[in-house]
C-alpha cells in the first residue's frame, strides 16, 4: 500500500464539523479510510495554515482521490500528497542512472536532428 499525507483545511462547514464534534469526525475519517481497505498511520488537530493532518495507508491512487474529494464535499480543502519511505526512495535512486542515460539519448538525438535542420 503507498502512504498518503493529506492537509485538511477547514471551510465553514468543515470548521463546523470540527467544532460540533473533533472525536466523531476523526473516528468518521477512520472509518472512511478502512473502508477504502487502507489504514490511518496518524491524525492531528493542528494549528496554523491547517486544521488537520492526516497520514494514511491506501491500496491505490483512486481510493486516495476518494479521500480528498470526500473531505471537499465536506467543506475542506485538501493537500494531497504520496510519501515515500527510504527503501523506497533508495529504489528510485537505483533508477537514475537508467533514467539519465535515456535522456541524454533523447537530447543527443534532439541536439543531432536541430543541426540537420
């Protein structure tokens, strides 16, 4: 499962929510995020230019966008992004070297057809 970071920022409705019951409405999003078969890692009421973070594991990025249009349609806006772990990370890594090679062909082959010109 990839690990989602959502930043909740509350409208008025969504303000309200948090306001008429914090605990229900963290319990609601719980609840939500299982039943798209993923899991919450961590969730908080902040301060500052969010009201909430929320740090979930979801089995794809279309149960990551139910998420976000879900809380939209509540009265908040959302910041959704895919995190990456180390291992994940030292994968990627693993790539650049196959990725830069493959684009120094494409701009050797550019450079090369813009001189033909």
């Amino acid at each position: 499962m990839a690990r989602y970071v959502f930043l909740f920022k509350a409208e008025s409705t969504g303000a309200g929510q948090i306001l008429l019951g914090a605990s229900e409405a963290a319990e609601r999003q719980v609840d939500a995020i299982q039943q798209l078969g993923g899991s919450v890692e961590v969730q908080y009421f902040v301060t500052g230019a969010h009201d909430l973070v929320l740090i979930a594991n979801l089995p794809s990025e279309a149960a990551s966008l139910a998420v976000s249009l879900a809380a939209e349609a509540g009265g908040f806006q959302v910041d959704t992004m895919r995190a990456f772990d180390a291992a994940e990370l030292d994968q990627a890594q693993s790539l650049v070297p196959e990725v830069r090679d493959w684009l120094r062909g494409e701009v050797a082959s550019a450079v090369d057809e813009g001189a033909q010109a």
